[in-house]
C-alpha cells in the first residue's frame, strides 16, 4: 500500500491520506505477482504544498485474500483513494501490521510541468525546446561525451 498522509498539505490533511498504490495476495517477495486492486498513481503533490510523505506500508495476509468487491481504481481515477481508510480497510481484510514500511518525499517544482507536459506542447516562451531550468547557483555544465557504438558480433 503507498499513500499521501499530507493532502492536500501538511497543515491541513482534509484529503488525508489518498492511496496511491494498492496490491494484495503478493506471493513471497514479487509484487509483480500480486493481485492490484489500486492502480499506481504516481506522486503529484499540489502546486506551493511543501514537501508531501509517500509512505509504502506492507502488512502481512495469513492466506490469499478476496479482494473482487472492492472497486478497481485505474491510475486515471481519484474515486476512492481520497481520505483512504486504513484502518477499515486492513480490519475488514484482517490484516496485520505494518511489517515493514519505507518512504520518500516530494514536492511541486516549477519544472515539473514543463517535463510532464505533452509531447505536443510548445516550450514554454523564452525557451528553447529541450532546455531545462538550471537551479539558481548551478554550477556551468561543461560536458563532453563520447557516443560508442558495437556492432553486434
């Protein structure tokens, strides 16, 4: 399980939290091989909302576990992943723990936008295409790279 516990911030986690990532009946250590009842949803914290806590939490299942009634969530969708009941969810399902968990943080950046934008979509204006804001103080980059190819023997 992967959520949100800061939506839509820290200060005010009205949304909170909002899943992310949902998988269940995960065989040994494959996740691949686990039964996904949320599709991923990547992070995406909100514009000028500070630094959000993705948290993965792993809990332990006694035996495989029917997860059909509950709606499969596609990627596209927050129906269901806002103020996500935990709890409810790993009574109802008699799940134990966490066992494990990790987390990383994120936060909004201007730049996001630009790179996650259409393939389609001019640059922004007084940008070239392809070019990336440098962080104020960056260091010039001064590259030199060498493309090496092998022919297949």
């Amino acid at each position: 399980m992967m959520i949100d516990p800061d939506a839509p911030s820290r200060s005010d986690q009205k949304l909170s939290p909002i899943l992310h990532f949902l998988v269940g009946n995960i065989p040994g250590h494959d996740v691949n091989k686990g039964d996904i009842i949320v599709d991923y949803a990547g992070a995406q914290p909100p514009k000028d909302s500070g630094l959000h806590r993705y948290i993965f939490l792993l809990y332990h299942q006694l035996k495989k576990t029917d997860f059909s009634k509950e709606p499969m969530i596609p990627s596209s969708s927050n129906e269901g992943r806002l103020n996500f009941a935990v709890r409810n969810f790993t009574e109802k399902y008699h799940l134990y723990g966490p066992v494990a968990s990790n987390f990383f943080q994120a936060q909004n950046e201007e730049n996001v936008v630009i790179k996650l934008g259409s393939p389609d979509s001019p640059p922004p204006e007084g940008r070239e295409e392809g070019s990336s804001p440098e962080p104020e103080g960056a260091p010039e980059k001064n590259v030199d790279a060498e493309v090496i190819t092998q022919e297949p023997e």
